[in-house]
C-alpha cells in the first residue's frame, strides 16, 4: 500500500488478505482460470489451482521432466 500511494484502513487491508487466500482465489473464476476456453485450460484434467501447497509438482512430473524444466 505504501509503494502504491494508497493506504489503507485495518477494515480494507483485512479484506485484501481475505480474497488474497488460496481458498478465496480458488473459489473464484476470475482468478482460477474456470473461465478460459478449454484449449488454454482442460479443466477435466484438473483445476487450475490445485492444493495450494508448493512442491507438489514433484508428484506430478517424472524425473526427466524435472531435469528438463
């Protein structure tokens, strides 16, 4: 907010953290790509935001994969 030139009150900055959690964001379909055609996203493949957690690419990509990325 400082770098922005834009305070904010105590009842603002608490919502910001409220629609900024994974929970929020993963509800919502402006920010979890539900809205994309299906050739940017196959959402039968699964949702866009998954868990929520970092690292969890390890159980989805092989070894190679890895390396390569």
């Amino acid at each position: 907010c400082s770098f922005l030139g834009r305070p904010l009150d105590a009842a603002a900055l608490d919502a910001v953290v409220a629609n900024a959690s994974f929970v929020t964001m993963s509800h919502n379909p402006m920010s979890n790509f539900s809205l994309s055609p299906q050739f940017i996203l196959d959402r039968r493949r699964g949702p866009f935001l998954r868990k929520g957690i970092s690292g969890d690419w390890r159980n989805h990509l092989s070894p190679e994969q890895s390396q390569r990325f």
